[in-house]
C-alpha cells in the first residue's frame, strides 16, 4: 500500500470515528431520509458514510429532502427533513435510496419498509382529547388503519362529548410525517421522533383496559394514563 493510499485509508477511518463518536454524544434530533433506521446505532452508520453529496436531495421529486444549515453542528450539510414544513411522500421507487453512492441509504424494497421513526402525540394539545373530531392526521397517514387508528370512548369530562382519539402503531408507523405536515393546531399536536430521543410527559402513549362495562366503542374500551 502506498504512502498516499495509507493517508487516505487513515483520513477515512478518522472521519468515520468522529461521525460515530459525534452521535453518540450529540443531542441533536435530526429526521433523516428514507433508508436510514430510526435509531441511534443507525444514525452513527449514516453519519460515518455520508459524504454530503446532495444525491438524495436532488432525486427526491417532492423536495422534501433538504441539507442541514449549522455553522458548528458536525451534521452540517447532511441531508434532513422538516415533516411540518413538507413531509415525506413514501415514493413507491423510493428514488432518493438508490440515488445514495455510498450505502448511506439502505435499500428499501417497498414504502412500508421505511422506518425513520414513528409519530407519537401530545394529548394536552390535540383537539380530539378536548371531544372535538379531528382525525386529520388519521386521514393523512399514508397506512391509515394500520399506523394510525381512531378509538372512540367517552369523555369523562365532558357528557355531551365523546372522544375520537388517534392511536398510533409504533412497528407500523414509518416516520412519514404527512400527520404532522397537516395537523391544523398551531403547535403540532403530532410529530415525528427516532429512538432515544426524549419525549414529553404529555406525549405519553401508554393505554391500560379499563375496568368499567359501561363503555362502548368498536376497538374496545380504555383509558389514558
């Protein structure tokens, strides 16, 4: 091996190093392109193979792949996506994939393979836990009735109302984000997040039986903790 292809293989090694160490160490929450698993052992892979190229982002026919602007942030320049701003639209040839030289973006045999994360909600600003009816991003979502399902059950608070409230299949789920590009509430009622990222006590989506008879509903009866 020569002096130059030495440096070369060292350079890399380095690099790959540093984008490994970087995230696992970093706290930034970045959404990444189809391809990419939504979790931080998948994250460090990425980051230690993507070069910056913008390959992605130029196959991508929705625009909704973008580079990450930071003038510190080691991710500078990778490619993200804002699902607010636009979300992703599960092409069916999925071109941003194959469009990747480097394996960043690991292939994807079809759309509901994608997993770049799951979307999970925050009751205290969701409208269907207020007994309005919603279901806007249940009507969204790419994979309606198996990543995002409504549950009917009374509302507790409120006798003249029931509650509609969207329930969310973390292992069906891809991370699209078209729930959270269409929320209507100000604040996203909905957003994407990957493994290990930290949530809010409200986006708590734990759900127990619940030991009343008296509710009715068509998935069964339940309550929110």
């Amino acid at each position: 091996m020569s002096i130059s292809t030495a440096a070369k293989v060292l350079a890399g090694a380095a690099l790959g190093a540093q984008a490994v160490s970087y995230v696992f160490n970093s706290h930034e929450e970045l959404l990444r392109p189809p391809g990419t698993p939504g979790t931080i052992e998948g994250e460090a892979e990425f980051a230690a193979r993507c070069i910056r190229c913008g390959k992605c982002i130029e196959a991508c026919p929705y625009e909704a792949i973008y580079a990450y602007k930071s003038l510190t942030s080691p991710s500078a320049g990778t490619p993200v996506l804002d699902t607010r701003s636009k979300a992703c639209r599960m092409c069916h040839d999925v071109p941003c994939v194959p469009a990747c030289p480097t394996g960043a973006l690991h292939d994807v045999e079809k759309p509901e393979d994608i997993d770049m994360g799951y979307a999970i909600l925050d009751h205290e600003i969701c409208i269907s836990f207020k007994g309005l009816r919603c279901e806007v991003c249940y009507r969204a979502c790419p994979l309606i009735d198996q990543a995002i399902t409504i549950d009917y059950r009374v509302n507790e608070n409120d006798s003249l109302h029931s509650v509609f409230a969207p329930i969310i299949d973390e292992e069906k789920c891809t991370g699209c984000g078209l729930c959270v590009e269409r929320c209507i509430t100000d604040e996203p009622a909905i957003r994407i997040v990957r493994e290990g990222w930290e949530l809010r006590e409200s986006e708590s989506d734990e759900w127990v039986p619940s030991a009343r008879e008296n509710l009715e509903g068509p998935r069964g009866e339940g309550v929110w903790m």
